[in-house]
C-alpha cells in the first residue's frame, strides 16, 4: 500500500487528527542516506512529524525542522510541504546502539536529550514564523508535543515509530497529531488519555496492516471521527543542476575563480537526496560571466 495521510476532526470538531503511513517516504530516504538502524529511525521519526506538520499548511507553504542534540548523529533537519512532499537528512547517518530497555531502538542515545527543536514557517509573508523549544527527551514524538503545547499553545499528542528490518530497511514507520481545539473539555481529554494509554505502540499498528483512518478509529473512537480528507505523501527533494548553479552564482566571482584555477571543476551532493552534481571548467567560466 501506498503511503497516505488522513485528516479529520473529532468530537464534533473539538478535535483535530492527522495519521499517516510513511514506510515508502522513511525507506528511500533511508536507501539514499545508507543510514544505519539507530540513525534510521530518528531521522524516519522526524520526517513522519514533519509531514504531518506540512500537511497543516496551505497552498505553496512549506516548513522546515531542524532538531539539535547533543547525541552522535548531529543535525536532523526536515523540509515539508502542504502537498505531502517531504525530505530529510541527518548529519552522522552512522550510528547505531543495542536495544533500549524497552526493547526499542535507542532514538534518545542517538539523538540526545540536550539541545533544541526549532520550526521555521515560510507563509509566503515577510517574515517567517520561527519558534525553537529545548528538547525534553530525544524520542522526538514527546518532544512535538511540547513544541506544539509550547510554542504554538495548541494541546497535542505526538505519536511517531519506525521499525527497521535486519537488512536496513525499512518495515513500518508511521504517526499520528492529536489536537484539542477550543471547547474541548476535561471529559474528552480523559477519554483521550485513556485510550492513548491503552494502544500498541504506532509502528506495531502500521506493522500489523492497520491503515491510518483505522488509527484514528482505535485513538479516538469509530462513532467520534470524521474523516475530512486523504492525500498522498511520499519523498520529494526539490534539488537541481539549475538551483546549484544559482548557488553558485551567490558565492561571488572570486570563489567561481577559486574553483576554476584550482580544481578546475566543482562537485557538490545533496545532503537530502545524495545525487551529486557536477561542473565543468567552461560550466564554471559561463557561471563565472553570470556572476
């Protein structure tokens, strides 16, 4: 099946939902990074929440997430849009720990428990939003919420898994955005918290065949959801021989001359998507004209 993400409201619109599949999404961007198991999840974790955050969006919007710890794998950073397109990278791709106590790969080891999440908006105004909330504990799906709670005083649960096949790939990653909305009272809350408290973890679910308006069903009810909408997501990187050379271009004469006289050529790869472009010396002198 095909990744997807759904959008609904609940109890009479009190609240709001979003549940997605994204083992296609989480696995080339996996495949291209060659992350290990440890980095894999981490970096599938944040893109799910990042997706979903992308879909609250309209029309040419898009945001961008960069989560900082103090763990090995350095900088995630995270690009969506509101048409489910999505792209991610982690610094260190090579990290892996043994199991958690939980019996769980160890995200919070691998990301840190230090450090900052921060959220940057791009609304199409003249100024983007931006708001930043220290990390609370590194599993990332507890740490959207307090951005969420935090930063954007929204009530929230953030749930977000990923499970890794012996082989690297990936077998199931998923999530799901709870939201409470003005007039949701201590009766849905309760009612919410309880089942939260009673359901498998999000990746046994996707695991087990569960598409996300059956999440939704199991997190909030059959008779209290309604389903608004339901999109296709997958990994888009929105890199280009062209967007490079205008980079390029942005460096200034001298350091086009630079790459001229010493290397005679230039090469850079994108940290998202790993394709690699490459310059020739004329490229470069026509670049350098440009400039």
């Amino acid at each position: 099946m095909s990744d997807y993400l759904v959008k609904a409201t609940a109890f009479e619109g009190k609240v709001r939902a979003y549940a997605t599949q994204t083992t296609e999404m989480v696995g080339e961007a996996v495949r291209r990074q060659g992350t290990w198991a440890t980095a894999s999840a981490a970096l599938g974790r944040a893109m799910t929440a990042g997706l979903m955050m992308g879909s609250m969006l309209k029309g040419d919007d898009k945001i961008t997430i960069k989560i900082e710890g103090d763990g090995p794998i350095g900088a995630i950073v995270v690009d969506s849009n509101a048409k489910g397109e999505t792209r991610g990278y982690v610094k260190n791709p090579n990290v892996h720990f043994d199991l958690n106590e939980h019996g769980k790969l160890d995200v919070a080891r691998a990301v840190g428990t230090e450090g900052f999440l921060s959220v940057v908006k791009d609304l199409g105004m003249r100024e983007n939003f931006t708001g930043s909330v220290p990390l609370i504990s590194g599993e990332l799906g507890e740490d959207f919420t307090y951005y969420f709670v935090s930063s954007e005083q929204v009530p929230s649960s953030v749930g977000v898994g990923v499970l890794v096949n012996p082989d690297e790939t990936i077998l199931a990653s998923g999530g799901f955005v709870i939201q409470m909305m003005p007039g949701a009272d201590d009766a849905i809350i309760e009612e919410i918290e309880k089942r939260l408290s009673q359901i498998p973890p999000i990746s046994k679910l996707i695991q087990a065949g569960m598409p996300p308006e059956e999440m939704l069903y199991a997190l909030l009810g059959d008779d209290n959801v309604k389903i608004l909408d339901k999109m296709p997501v997958a990994f888009a990187c929105s890199c280009s021989k062209e967007r490079i050379a205008n980079a390029i271009i942005g460096l200034g004469k001298d350091e086009i001359k630079a790459m001229i006289e010493e290397d005679g050529g230039a090469e850079t790869t994108c940290h998202f998507c790993n394709e690699s472009y490459v310059f020739s010396k004329e490229e470069l002198e026509e670049l350098y004209q440009e400039a």
